[in-house]
C-alpha cells in the first residue's frame, strides 16, 4: 500500500513518524509539505509554497484585510465550525491558485503524488481551499483520511469540500473527539528516543513552560504563580518561546517540572508534554473531568488556576514524587504514543475499513 501525509507544515516535529510507522510495517510512504517549519523539523517532500506560513507581512495583512482565522475559541465549546471565506478571502484565494496550480502540477509529476493508495490529509488541509485535487483523487478511487491536530477545527473550521470528501476522520484532539461524531481518536505518535533524558542543572527546582499561544496554555496565570513561590521557595520559571526545536529541548532538558497547560476545557495535554514526559520530567497539566476517564492510567500531576500554587509547592519540596511521575511519564509515553504502535492502530482501522488485508495482521 502507497500512503501520502500531505500537511500545510510538519506540526510539532512529528508528521514525519507517521510515514515511518507505515514503512515500518512495509508499505510505502511520503510526506509533502507546503512550507518549511519555522521550527525547522525534518522534512521530506517541502514545496516551499508562497503566500502560506508564518511570515510576519502575511498575518499582518490577514489582521487588515480581516481574512482567515485569528481567534481561539474555547475548547469546551460544542458549536461546529465550518470554513465560510469572505468575498475577500476568496479572491485571494483565488489569486493563489493561480500561483500554486503549476507548482503542484510539476511536483506531482516529479513525485507521483497522484500515484498513491491512501491520502492523508494532515489538519483537514488539501492544496487548494475549493477542494480541486481532493475531488479528482476521489475520481481516481483513491482514499482519503483526514487527521485533525488542534486549532485547524477549532479556528479555521472544517473545509467542506474536503470534509465530504474524506472516508476517514482521525484526531488526537480529545475535545474534538467529543464535539463530532464522525471523529475517531488515535493517539499521536513520538519517538521517545528523540529526546535525551532530563539532566536538571543548579541548586533551583527549574519550572519550564513552551506556550506557543500563551492564551491557549494559562501562561500569564503560570508565571504569576511561580514568581510568587519564588519569593519563599528556591524556584525560577524557565520560558521557551521562540527558539529552534533543538535549543527548545536543550534547555528543556535542564529542568526539575514542566507545566503544560492549566486552561480550563478540553485542552489536555501536546508535543510539549510528550516532550517532558519521555524526558523523565514530570508534567503539570490540566486534564477535565471525562479527559481523565478517558486515559485514567495518565502520568500527569493535575492542576487548575485556583490549586496550581499548591500543586507546585508539593512537587518542589518532595523529590520522590518528582522521581515517581518522572518514571511514569516513560512508561505511559512508550505504551501510549510511540510511533510504531500508532501505526499499528491505524493500519488496524485501515483492514477494519477494508482498505489492507486482514492477512497482514
């Protein structure tokens, strides 16, 4: 079986163990991007596509020109948003397709990316918004799966062309999983072994956070807190924004505890903490109610605005139950999210489907 991860960027550094997984259990596997990563994650296929990505003069025209999607709602929420672009927006959408239809065009000759079984389309994202490519595939009988990750359904929306397109809906979003019903869970892969382990540095419990959108994460309300044990415990916060993926995990790894997030809803857990865990580091987030049913042999130490003082106190000043969580953290990683057990259960879904032999279980 061809598989292709198609995806407007490597998220997080780890859309590229989706293709490994399938490789791993002997299919054949690429994926492409549109633009490179401003992280700077591995990539296979980038097609460095123009008018997308994080350039500062784009979302400063975005901001103007009111297009796109520039707010965060809230995870709890059960509404269901669809993409409904403007008559500005479609315009300019318009304008580049016109740019991007023979860029597409000559990579998928270069690479027959029409040749493959089984479409991936990473955050529900085709090449074109009016869903051209995705419609001819479906001509051609090919499949197509589409694998929401986090604020493309809750911002942008589901794309409809491509959502009445798509055969398979996947997320490793826990608040997503709940608001649709056609959404199916599967945990997001890692690599375990792509982190060294945690060798904290200095005689100070050193707390890390890596929001990438502070308001998402509870961020103001984390560094309130921990500047506020400072004054009576031997603590600092370490923040890591904006640095390369390599000098973000660096400076991670010289640190005693990791909050995540404490934002109320559905917002679980991320890269970050995947991140964290697997280090040995023992992680603070904030998990609801049914999120805690829903993986109850979890590592996370659990946390909210109004306890977080409280719950960082207890694990700067007792050792041991950093070690235990740090141990857990491990453990539940390698079960839970390692790479070639995700891909495993989507290949199972896949013969569930009826797409694979069920000889090759």
């Amino acid at each position: 079986m061809r598989i292709l991860h198609i995806s407007p960027q490597n998220y997080t550094g780890v859309l590229d163990l989706f293709p490994r997984g399938h490789r791993a259990l002997g299919h054949q596997s690429r994926l492409v991007t549109f633009y490179r990563a401003k992280n700077v994650y591995p990539e296979d296929i980038c097609l460095n596509l123009p008018f997308v990505g994080p350039m500062g003069w784009l979302w400063t025209m975005k901001r103007l020109l009111r297009v796109g999607s520039l707010r965060v709602p809230f995870t709890g929420s059960d509404r269901h948003v669809v993409w409904r672009p403007g008559a500005v927006e479609r315009v300019l959408l318009g304008l580049r397709n016109l740019v991007w239809n023979p860029i597409v065009s000559r990579a998928a000759r270069r690479y027959g990316l029409w040749d493959f079984d089984v479409y991936h389309l990473e955050g529900g994202m085709s090449f074109f918004r009016d869903g051209r490519d995705v419609r001819m595939l479906k001509e051609r009988g090919k499949k197509i799966v589409s694998y929401y990750h986090g604020l493309d359904l809750r911002m942008r929306g589901a794309i409809p062309p491509v959502w009445e397109a798509t055969d398979l809906h996947l997320t490793c979003e826990f608040d997503l999983y709940r608001r649709y019903p056609e959404l199916r869970y599967v945990f997001l892969p890692f690599d375990p072994e792509s982190v060294p382990a945690a060798d904290p540095e200095g005689d100070r419990i050193r707390i890390c956070h890596a929001p990438r959108i502070r308001s998402v994460k509870g961020t103001e309300r984390i560094i309130e807190v921990v500047k506020g044990l400072s004054g009576e415990l031997p603590v600092e916060l370490v923040m890591i924004e904006n640095l390369s993926h390599a000098e973000a995990i660096r400076l991670k790894a010289t640190c005693h505890v990791a909050v995540d997030q404490i934002a109320r809803g559905d917002m679980g857990y991320g890269v970050n903490s995947l991140e964290s865990l697997s280090m040995g580091i023992p992680t603070v987030t904030n998990l609801s109610g049914a999120y805690r049913e829903f993986v109850p042999d979890h590592p996370f130490i659990l946390a909210d605005p109004e306890n977080l003082s409280e719950v960082l106190r207890e694990l700067v000043l007792d050792p041991d139950m950093r070690s235990r969580h740090g141990e857990a953290g491990k453990d539940w990683i390698a079960k839970r999210h390692h790479w070639r057990s995700v891909a495993e259960e989507i290949h199972r879904i896949y013969r569930e489907m009826g797409w694979e032999d069920p000889a090759r279980e």
